[in-house]
C-alpha cells in the first residue's frame, strides 16, 4: 500500500540513513510527501528529490527508493501510472544520486547509489509491472519499469546490514 511504502522510505531515513549522514558530518533535510509548500511541489514532486545533502561545501540531492525485499536487481521505473502514462523516476528524476535501500531494516537490509547516467540502455531488460494499492486492497494503478542486475551498472554499497 502506498502509504506503507512512504512509511518505510521514512523510517529508512529516520532509523538509518540520517543518522549514517550525520555520524559523517552531513547535515540534511528530508522532503515531506505531500507538504503543502513550493519546498515539496519544486523538489520531490517535479524533480523526484527526497533529501537534500550540506556536506559543509556543496548541496546534493538524493532520491530514496526504498523496497521490502533484497534483490540482485532494481526495479527501474519507466512509468510510475500507467493510467496516465506518467514518466517514472528512472526517466525524470533530476537527483544527483539514487539511494536504493532493500530489506524491512528489522532482518536485514542493503543500501546502494548510484547516478541514473550509469544505467545502461534500458530496453536491454525485461519490463516488470509494479502494483499500487489502497487499504482495502483496491488497485489504485500500476507502474511499470525494467528489472536490471546490479551487476550490469556502476553503484556503490553504502550499507550491506545482512
């Protein structure tokens, strides 16, 4: 459900990342789903930019991705509705990096980066459909995106909590 998914990309952050960013001397602002405020319709809604980074000399910006599972691949989506023909983050996301964090953070989880100009070309893989769901189990809408092996692209392992 989605709001489940946004439950888990903030308690990634709260419980993991941010304390990980400040144990390094990063200070940082998570972007709020749904404020109400130009901070969250010019950043995360347009640009696809969930954290902004101050390393003390610049600003990066950073798109969390967070799944349940730990894979030997990512999800890349190309169409976030499929209703709408909506640009999925993969095609749209302006962020300096991609964080992508698998697992529940309870028995385990993985976190890689990477930059979207390390992707290699995405018709090379495999469509896969994502589902997004209400409550009460309705199908809300259906994404779309390319299943792509780690091992097919540049990133870095930030965490590896096994």
């Amino acid at each position: 459900m989605f709001e489940d998914d946004l439950a888990l990309e903030e308690k990634f952050y709260n419980d993991i990342f941010k304390p990980w960013l400040n144990s390094r001397g990063n200070d940082s602002i998570f972007i709020r789903f749904n404020s109400d405020n130009i901070v969250y319709e010019a950043l995360q809604k347009k640009n696809d930019i969930d954290v902004v980074l101050d390393n003390g000399k610049e600003n990066i910006s950073l798109s969390l991705k967070t799944v349940r599972k730990i894979y030997d691949r990512i999800f890349f989506e190309t169409i976030s509705n499929c209703n709408t023909n909506t640009p999925g983050w993969g095609i749209y996301s302006k962020a300096d990096w991609i964080v992508y964090s698998m697992g529940d953070f309870d028995n385990g989880f993985v976190c890689r980066c990477f930059k979207l100009d390390n992707i290699v070309n995405i018709d090379n893989y495999s469509k896969a459909y994502g589902e997004t769901r209400d409550r009460l189990g309705n199908l809300l809408y259906k994404t779309e995106g390319r299943l792509i092996p780690w091992s097919d692209f540049q990133h870095a392992l930030l965490f590896d909590g096994r």
